[in-house]
C-alpha cells in the first residue's frame, strides 16, 4: 500500500524527467527499512517490489509504463483490499499525529507542527480542540 502510494506522489512530482522508477522505489524502500521495517536485503531490490506491485497494476511495471498506471485509483478504490488497509493505516495515522500534538502543547508552551493538508482537512475539528484546550 504503501509503495502503491509513493508511486502516485512520484507521478504527480515527475515533470519533464521523471527519472528513474527503479531507483526511486529501491530508494523509498530501503529508507523503509532503515525506519526499522522489517525488511530482507532482497525485499528493498527493483524485482521483488514489482512481485508485491503485480497483482495489484495487472501489469509489470517498468521504466516504460510507471507513469502512466493509475496508482491513485488502486490505493483508492473503495472496494479493494489495499483501499481498506490504507483506510486503517490513515485513522492511526491521524490518532498518533493528534496524540503526539496533545503531549507536547502539555510539554511546551509553542509547537510547530507539519503535516498533509488532508489531514488537517479530516481532523481540523479536533485540532482545533487541542490547541484551545491547550491555551486555556
């Protein structure tokens, strides 16, 4: 799901020279790994995620075609199974970003928070909360 994911943000980052998906991918993977992903040498290699990317694109990726394959719609679509885990890495997503907001405004008078403007769209209620709480 979420090499699926990274896949749609390089399409929409790649302007003129999209470079290269192998190198791209073998990069955000193995930065996964370095996270702490429990993840083999062999799993962070080009072939083996485009094993795990098959059944899910119909098709091999490749140099060639990375561009063109809807990613976004495979991670989206409501009624597959990558749609219903990404729904549920998102919701505890939001509940560690919310969480980890709450403890520091408890440790610190001022914090700086950066995160995806969907995010702030879907929990702009509870953000709010937050900081008023916060400065009460």
């Amino acid at each position: 799901m979420y090499i699926l994911r990274q896949l749609h943000q390089y399409q929409t980052q790649q302007g003129e020279n999209p470079g290269s998906i192998q190198q791209l991918l073998e990069q955000f993977v193995s930065r996964m790994a370095e996270s702490g992903f429990p993840l083999k040498e062999n799993q962070t290699r080009f072939k083996y995620i485009r094993s795990l990317l098959k059944p899910h694109l119909k098709i091999e990726l490749d140099e060639s075609n990375w561009t063109t394959i809807d990613a976004y719609s495979i991670v989206h679509n409501e009624e597959s199974e990558i749609n219903d885990i990404y729904e549920e890495v998102y919701k505890i997503r939001n509940e560690h970003l919310l969480s980890t907001i709450d403890k520091k405004l408890k440790e610190f008078d001022r914090v700086f928070v950066i995160m995806g403007s969907q995010h702030v769209i879907d929990e702009q209620d509870r953000i709010k909360k937050i900081f008023s709480k916060a400065n009460n």
